[in-house]
C-alpha cells in the first residue's frame, strides 16, 4: 500500500484501530508509516498522533516523544476525547499525575460518558481539597487533618 495521500489516512485509520484493539505492535508499525509519510502536520487525524505517541512511549520508552506527539494530537484535534486519555496516560507514565488529571478532566468535558477517561479517573483517584485550603497540601497539619476525615468518612 503507498504512504502518500489517501494511503497515509488508510494506514492510519488501520493503525488507530489495531491501538483500539490492544494490538500495539501492529498499530504502531502502521502509525509510525502514516506520520513518516505525513510527518507532524494536520494531514493525519489526531488520533493517529495520539495513538502512536502512547505506542512509541509504552512500548518503546521514547516518553517524551510520545509526550509530543500526544500534545501535537491535542493541538490539532482537541475536541477528541481519544487525544486526552491518551495525553493522560502518557502523562501517568512520566510520573506526571498533574498533568495526567488535567488532560483527564478535559477530555471528560468533551464526553462525560467516555469509558476510557472514566476508567483512567477511577483508576489513578480524585483527590480532595486540602482541609485548611491556606496550607500547602503537603503541610503537615493538612495531612494529620486529611488521615483524620478519611479515617471518620470510612473510606
């Protein structure tokens, strides 16, 4: 199949739905085809950005390649809650948890009901506020305070 014009989109398109479908390997081969035919343009669906930079940094450990590209898939596609969770979970693997529940709450804003940003929300938590909201969160008097409304809520 050639990589120029609608080749590129076809390969892409199949390459989101391998990522889609767990099989990384495959995905990322025919997404890193895509956008080395395309390069870092608006040609491509941002999906197919978003997908391979998840690919290239879980698989790979290009972190901050994937990091770009996910921004990148962001950037031209932000109405894409697909784009979010995908910056999110490369955010996660930066150790960058921050980041990765801003992406989360944006992407949630776009689609309340996606499975996939309800499930990253769930999995990685939602804090709360910090009892004394004029102390830093990791103020030793916020934290003895925080144990003790966890403890007493039962949570």
């Amino acid at each position: 199949m050639s990589t120029d014009g609608f080749g590129a989109r076809a390969l892409a398109e199949e390459g989101v739905a391998l990522c889609r479908r767990s099989e990384w390997d495959k995905g990322i081969q025919l997404l890193g085809k895509a956008v080395g035919a395309k390069g870092m343009g608006e040609d491509l669906p941002g999906v197919a950005y978003s997908y391979l930079g998840v690919g290239v940094a879980r698989l790979q450990k290009q972190l901050r390649e994937g990091l770009k590209l996910c921004e990148h898939a962001v950037r031209i596609q932000f109405y894409e809650p697909d784009n979010h969770m995908n910056l999110a979970k490369v955010h996660l693997l930066t150790n960058n948890r921050r980041g990765a529940v801003e992406a989360i709450a944006r992407g949630l804003k776009l689609d309340p009901q996606h499975a996939g940003l309800r499930g990253l929300r769930q999995e990685i938590g939602v804090r709360k506020r910090p009892v004394l909201k004029f102390l830093g969160r990791n103020n030793p008097i916020n934290r003895l305070l925080g144990r003790i409304r966890h403890d007493f809520a039962g949570e």
